[in-house]
C-alpha cells in the first residue's frame, strides 16, 4: 500500500486550493438558523452516485429535495461530483447547498474529467473550522482500479452553542486492506481530542460485522438502527455500508436512526439519525 507520493500529494494540494476557492461562492442564508431543537443534532448520510439516479438522469434537484424531506441539520455526502464532464460540469457540492438552503464545504480526493471527486459537508450550523485529511490508499493499475481517498471535518458551533466536529469519508470499494487501514487513520487523526463531540458519517464500503467497523467501535458507538437495516443498492438494499458514529457516550444520546426509503435518486439509500447532545 502506498499512501501518498508527491504526485499525488501535488494534485490534493491543487484540488485543496481549487476547493477552497469554490466554497466561498457557496449558499449561506440559512444555515445561522441553527438546529431546531437546543440540544439535538440530526444528521444524514448520504452517498449521491455523482448526481445519477438509478433511471441513469443526472438530477441534483431530486437528491436536494431527499435531503430537504429530512430537515438535517448536518449532512455527509460522499461520491460529489465539482466540474466533472459526466455530470455536466456542475458543481454539485454548491448546487445542493444553493436548493437546500445550507452551506457547504467539498473535500476533494482527485481530479476527475476536468473537475473535481470526494466528499462534501453541508450545514444549516455556523462553520468554525474546516481540515481535508487525506486517508491511506492502494494505488491503480490497469488490472484493479482503485480511487484516492479522504474525509473532511468541518467543526460547527453546536446547537449548545460550543463546537461540534463532523466528518464525512468514503472507504475504499474493492480492497479489504484499504478499508482496514482507513478505519485505522480515522482513528488515529480524529480520537485525539475527547473535549469536543464528534460524529463521523460515510460510505465504509463494509458490513457491520466487517474489520473495518469493528476497529472504528473500538473508538465509535454506532448509531445505528436495531435491525442493521441495509442500506445498498437503494432498489433492492441487501447490505448495510453507510453510517453514522459518534463519540463519545458520555457526550450523545441516540434518539432516533434509520433508513430512508428512497429508491430512485441515487445507488445508496440515505441514512438519518437523531443524536442528543448531553448536558454536562
């Protein structure tokens, strides 16, 4: 496993800046709302296929009113197209947030038919703080292609009014050891800090009884729903792979979690939960 050469560090530290410059031009007017209860969160989970729905329609219009129906306040997307030929040069990261009426912030892993791939944060929360971790990757070859990856944490100012840290990741598709050695990085660079309460959402491309899930639990409590409902394909899930964690439990409640039953708008089924933040 190669984690990242000077190539590839050359084209994150362009995709960064390139980022960073298109998220200023971002939707902002409501997220100053804040949450809509004092001590709740509600979060969702939601790998969008790069805007395509099963009916194979580019549709960013349809996954926003998927969000919208759900009425989060923090939402993890993974697989967000910016500029991207296939999608039709959208910016898909900046249209979500335009139709949902949230900010948003896109954390890059690779360039991709003139634009931009990854990860992205939206938040009806104010933003204090934004880091692009990139995570640890098995290079492609012509015989296995496998894809950068990263997560992005973008610390909110919580509905208690103190900083609130959420993390959007998307773990490697065909390679085990990828999934383990990012499950491990998560770890490593977002269990440090005890005092601020965190939450981690994204694609981990693994099963509830899988490796990589159970070295996140060694740090995480999954917030997850009492019958692992699954979560992909979104026509007919039979696996669970998207998720939500938080830590620690002296800091969250889960109230509520589930699958949202959606079919169309993309591959993956969204994923909702309801967390209570913990008075001290």
């Amino acid at each position: 496993m190669q984690n990242h050469s000077l190539f590839k560090q050359h084209i994150l530290i362009q995709a960064m800046r390139w980022a960073c410059a298109l998220t200023i031009v971002c939707h902002f007017p409501s997220y100053l709302h804040g949450a809509e209860n004092a001590d709740t969160v509600r979060i969702l989970c939601y790998n969008i296929h790069y805007g395509q729905g099963n009916d194979g329609k580019y549709d960013v219009a349809r996954l926003a009113e998927v969000i919208r129906r759900t009425k989060p306040d923090l939402v993890a997307l993974q697989e967000v197209d910016v500029g991207v030929k296939r999608s039709g040069r959208v910016h898909e990261a900046q249209r979500l947030a335009e139709l949902t009426g949230m900010a948003v912030r896109f954390g890059p892993t690779q360039h991709y038919e003139g634009g931009l791939f990854g990860n992205a944060v939206l938040t009806r929360l104010p933003i204090l703080d934004v880091m692009i971790q990139p995570l640890p990757y098995t290079e492609s070859t012509p015989k296995r292609v496998t894809y950068p990856r990263g997560a992005i944490a973008v610390t909110v100012r919580g509905p208690d009014d103190k900083p609130l840290k959420f993390i959007s990741t998307h773990f490697q598709h065909n390679l085990p050891e990828d999934r383990v050695a990012e499950a491990k990085a998560i770890n490593k660079h977002f269990t440090t800090n005890n005092k601020i309460p965190t939450i981690l959402a994204g694609d981990m491309n693994a099963t509830p009884d899988s490796e990589p899930i159970k070295i996140l639990l060694k740090q995480w409590i999954n917030a997850i729903d009492e019958n692992a409902s699954p979560s992909a394909p979104s026509s007919k899930p039979r696996s669970r792979i998207d998720y939500i964690f938080y830590r620690s439990a002296s800091q969250f409640e889960m109230i509520e979690s589930k699958v949202i039953e959606e079919p169309m708008a993309s591959d993956h089924r969204p994923v909702f939960a309801i967390l209570k933040l913990k008075q001290k």
